[in-house]
C-alpha cells in the first residue's frame, strides 16, 4: 500500500493507435492496490491504450469532490465507459474480459443452456475462486496488513496473532486445496483468479505467512515474472508520462525476471 505522501501526480496513459480516446473506456488505477490485477489482466491482452485508457490517480484524489460525484466510495479501481461508471472490483474485472477478452484468454467462457458439464465445472470453480478472492481473501490479508504497519504501539498483537492463525488454518488451505498441482487454478489455463490472488498473497507473503503454503508462494513468484506485472503494480516516475508505451512481448507462459520485481506492498 502507498502512503499518501508518496502519491505521484496524476496522469492518463493515453491511447497508443488510432482509437479516439474520448470514447474508450478509462479506468482509475492507484498502483499496488486491486486495481493493480485488473490493469494487469489488460496488459495481457494488449488493449491499454488500444481499446481502454488507463488513468493513474492517487488517495488524495479520490476522495476529492470531483471524483466522488463519479465514485461515492472514494475507490481504486473505477471504470467510466461512457455514462456507464462501476467501482466494485469484481465487476470491472467482469465487464472488462466480457467486452475485451474474445478469446477467452483469461477466463473460461460463459456458461448457456448448451454448456457441457465440464465446462460448466471449470466456469464454476473459476467464479468461486474470484469471488473468494476478491470478496474474502483481500479484505481479510489487506486489513492484517496495514494494521501492521502501524506503530508497535498502536499494534494488538491478540489480533495479529488469532488472524494469522485463520490465514494458516482456513483461508490459505482454501487457496492451496483449489490450486492443487496445477500449475494455475484452472490447471494449465492462466486466468484472470490468478492475477486477483496476487495482491493479497503479496502481502501475505510480507509477512511471512506463505512459508508453510510453497505451492502458493510458487504461484506468486510465476505471477511476478511476467512482464506486465511490473507495469501494473509500479507507480509511474514524476518525469514519465507512461510506462504503459513501452514495448513489451506477451505471450502464453512467457516470465521474465531478468530484472528484480520488488515485493508490492
């Protein structure tokens, strides 16, 4: 989590082709939050800037009157298409891949009345997995976290204990059971469950709570390495106008950790 003091101003990302930026969606992205996932997943099928514009905001800006006229909660992310505007996580992550992932890279396809039983068991544990996620494992990691950035004194060691307690006993087994052997949650097929869980096993695994889940904290590390995740998670320098230009080769299976990815908090 970035503290307010280390906001960087706001900037667009504009598009790169020849889209009219005026009628792309944008989404409202603070770094190393929720957000983060959901950019990343649009790095992977190559439509920022061609197809959804990405706006880098901060916490101070979202709370600003301006902005809660767009969002009353005051959040990160926030998706505008039009006079169309959605701030829960979920949501966004879901309108974007139904409008944006024809192919289904990242999500199995929607289930109809022709569905085969398998198919709709892949698109079943997959819903489960990200409402888990998104509903359950995020809130959960994210408040032990920033609590424990607080002053030692103003820490409550009971809670710190009894939640990591929960974390080792129910929520992670949860994680690690429907992971499996695979290599991601949906087997062979990487998905969008994959980068959602991310954010929160980052910060888990700051605190040291994967040491005792390798298979969680393999999935972490695989995540990391591709080159989009850099992209989404960094805060851009105060000189550069996008990072989001820059040339990057993504393809299925392909990780890169030539460069070292520091642990997003």
């Amino acid at each position: 989590v970035i503290s307010k003091s280390q906001q960087p101003a706001s900037r667009t990302f504009p598009s790169q082709n020849n889209f009219n930026a005026a009628i792309m969606p944008t989404l409202y992205h603070i770094p190393k939050t929720i957000s983060s996932p959901i950019v990343q997943c649009l790095l992977e099928l190559d439509v920022v800037g061609n197809g959804v514009d990405v706006y880098e905001t901060n916490f101070q800006e979202i709370k600003t009157e301006t902005f809660l006229l767009r969002n009353p909660m005051g959040t990160s992310p926030t998706l505008e298409d039009d006079n169309i505007v959605l701030w829960e996580s979920g949501a966004v992550l879901d309108y974007l891949l139904e409008r944006y992932d024809t192919e289904n890279r990242l999500a199995p396809r929607c289930l109809s009345a022709e569905s085969l039983p398998e198919h709709s068991a892949l698109r079943a544990k997959y819903l489960h997995v990200k409402q888990y996620i998104i509903a359950t494992v995020y809130p959960f990691v994210a408040s032990l976290f920033l609590h424990t950035q607080r002053s030692i004194e103003e820490q409550d060691e009971a809670y710190i204990q009894s939640t990591k307690r929960k974390w080792t006993s129910v929520m992670a087994p949860v994680l690690s059971q429907w992971l499996g052997e695979g290599t991601y949650f949906l087997g062979d097929q990487m998905t969008a469950v994959d980068f959602l869980v991310c954010k929160p096993l980052n910060n888990a695994n700051s605190l040291g709570m994967l040491v005792v889940f390798p298979r969680l904290k393999s999935l972490l590390d695989r995540m990391k390495c591709r080159p989009t995740f850099r992209l989404a998670y960094e805060a851009l320098p105060p000189n550069e106008e996008s990072h989001y230009n820059r040339s990057i080769l993504v393809v299925p299976g392909m990780t890169t950790c030539q460069v070292s990815v520091e642990d997003s908090k």
